[in-house]
C-alpha cells in the first residue's frame, strides 16, 4: 500500500518512517516536512539510513491525494484544514489532537480556535474501540499521556472497582513528547539533573480526552486530576493512577482482573506480581507494561504503566490503528524489542 508521512521531520514523523520501513505491506511514498522541506532525510533523521538520499517533500495535497493511507503528524491545530482537502478515498491516522474530544467545550477550554469534529479514537484495547477503527477511514491517534493513563485505569473503570470521580494520576515523559522545536526549558543544561511539573493544577490537554475515553467504557462519570513531570530522559513514560476502593479487594484479585481484561492483547502486558514498569523496556516499541497493588492503608488501587511516548504513545500505536483499517493482521511490523 502507498503510504503518505507528513510532518515527517518531527520526532514522531521520524518514529514512523523508522517502523514503516521495516512494513512488509506498507511502502513510503511521500514524506513531507513543512520548513525542512528539500532537506536530505538523514540530515534531520542521521540514524534512517534506509532513506540515504531521500529528501523531505513539500506538504502538497495533490501527492497526498495518490497515496492510500496518510499519516498525520502535525502540530495541534493543523490537521484539520488539510483533512477537508484530502479524498475521502485516503485512509487517515492524524496524531495529533484535531480529531480527538467529542466536547466542543472541551476542545475551547483546553485547545481554544474552531472545534473541527471527531474521529474514531485509536486506543483499540477499550471498548469496542478495535472494531470501531477496523470499519474506519479517518482515525484520531490518542495522545501519549492518555494512552498510559487511559490503559492504566480502564479495567478499574470497567470493573467498577474505585470511585471513578476519584482519580488521581501522575506521570513523568521524556522530552520528546514536547516537540523538536527549539525552547530553553528542554535544552540538555536545564533538563540534566532535573525534574519538574508542568501545566500544574489539571489544566493538562490529555485530561478531556482521558475522561471522555474511559467514559465510553461504560458511561461512567470519569473524574481526573493529572500532573504531567518532565523528566531528564528523551522518550519514554512512566505514569502512577490510583483511585479510592468501592469494595474489598487483595492485590491479587486486582492483578487477575486486570490480567483478563487485556489478555490476549499483543501489546499491554501485565507483568507478574513483583515485577516493576520500566520505561527502558518499552524504548522503540509499542508496548505498555502494567503492575497493579492495593494500598490497603488508604483503601485505594495503585496502578503503574510504563510506554514509549514515540512508540504505544504515538507512531507505534498510529501503525497498530492503520494495520487494522487495512485488514491487517494488529502487530504487523510492530514485533521490535526494546532498544535498551
């Protein structure tokens, strides 16, 4: 199948030409990079040596329109005003947040500017999410913040085992997950030795979208209070959710519930009973690794989740999302190891 990248030069734009030049049925046509556009490929990417020679394009319709399936990777904002352009033929993964809330008031609180809609959301291991993106044409990648919180809480949320108004996550990302564009807060000397909250006092984008996303779960009214940290590593997060107890529970009735809630699944793995979420176990794929606990001292669920902000929090999951519009088998060039 042509495949069509644009916003190929960014972190997550490079995360996917990496995956999709190993993809037995996708092929790279078309990759566009905005201002880096007639730069060589490896001059942006040094380590994508599979596109030696290969320059970015220019961000064109009309070339996107020969391609069977695009993915978008654009800053939030841009997507849609190149959405309506593109042929309702062309199959579209937009990872950013254009196409994710089904609140307008939402999307105003937290985005601001015009409210364009809403795709099919892409966290195929929730609700009936996977069959909803197999039937798609048009697919929003979640957000790599509500990926981990979202897989993190969403067999507590199906279960009914906390108090769903009660949540309380906090999760540290590695500095990918702000972009490749130049700002003094993530220059290597003021990240080094660091940690810090941001967007501190639950004014984080991520948090519509989680609540919406568990709320489909089962209707259940979904509260949040999420503190992002910016850690001193490139990629990765590690993301802690916990929530008050509705009833009696051991920690090892917890890790069974959870452990059947995503069985089977290619991607979450919940590890045994002991073993920690490390984010140097998930760098370059697209797993989620799980550890539950009860805290019986303040009777809450403790939840621990471990992805790749560029891997299950972006490309990676943007690849599993598009596989499944193309009646490919979830995992198809997604088996990569961690790189640690």
């Amino acid at each position: 199948m042509k495949i069509g990248v644009v916003g190929a030069s960014g972190y997550a734009g490079g995360e996917l030409l990496r995956i999709l030049a190993n993809h037995q049925n996708f092929e790279v046509i078309y990759a566009s990079a905005g201002s880096n556009a007639g730069e060589v490929i490896t001059s942006i990417h040094p380590q994508l040596i599979a596109y030696a020679g290969k320059k970015f394009a220019a961000t064109d319709v009309s070339e996107i329109n020969k391609c069977d399936l695009v993915f978008l990777a654009l800053p939030h904002g841009e997507s849609a005003a190149l959405v309506s352009q593109i042929l309702t033929s062309v199959k579209i993964v937009d990872l950013g947040a254009d196409f994710r809330l089904e609140d307008e008031k939402s999307w105003l609180k937290y985005y601001g500017g015009t409210y364009a809609g809403k795709f099919t959301y892409g966290l195929p291991e929730i609700a009936n999410n996977r069959a909803l993106v197999k039937s798609s044409h048009r697919v929003a990648n979640p957000g790599c913040y509500a990926t981990a919180i979202v897989l993190g809480s969403a067999p507590a949320v199906a279960s009914q085992l906390v108090d769903s108004e009660n949540f309380v996550a906090v999760a540290a990302s590695g500095t990918t997950g702000a972009g490749r564009n130049a700002k003094i807060n993530l220059s290597a000397s003021e990240v080094t030795n660091n940690l810090s909250s941001y967007k501190f006092g639950g004014v984080h984008q991520h948090t519509p979208e989680i609540e919406e996303s568990l709320a489909s779960i089962n209707g259940s009214i979904v509260k949040f209070s999420f503190t992002p940290i910016l850690a001193p590593m490139p990629r990765g997060i590690l993301a802690t959710v916990s929530s008050n107890l509705t009833k009696k529970l051991t920690t090892e009735q917890a890790h069974k519930i959870y452990s059947d809630f995503y069985l089977g699944s290619a991607f979450v793995k919940v590890l045994p009973i002991g073993e920690m979420p490390h984010t140097s176990m998930t760098v370059g794929t697209n797993f989620a690794f799980i550890q539950v606990a009860i805290d019986e001292h303040a009777n809450r669920l403790v939840v621990s989740i471990a992805i790749d902000n560029l891997g299950k929090g972006a490309a990676g999951q943007a690849i599993q999302n598009a596989n499944l519009m193309c009646g490919l088998a979830e995992d198809t060039g997604l088996n990569q190891l961690a790189a640690k």
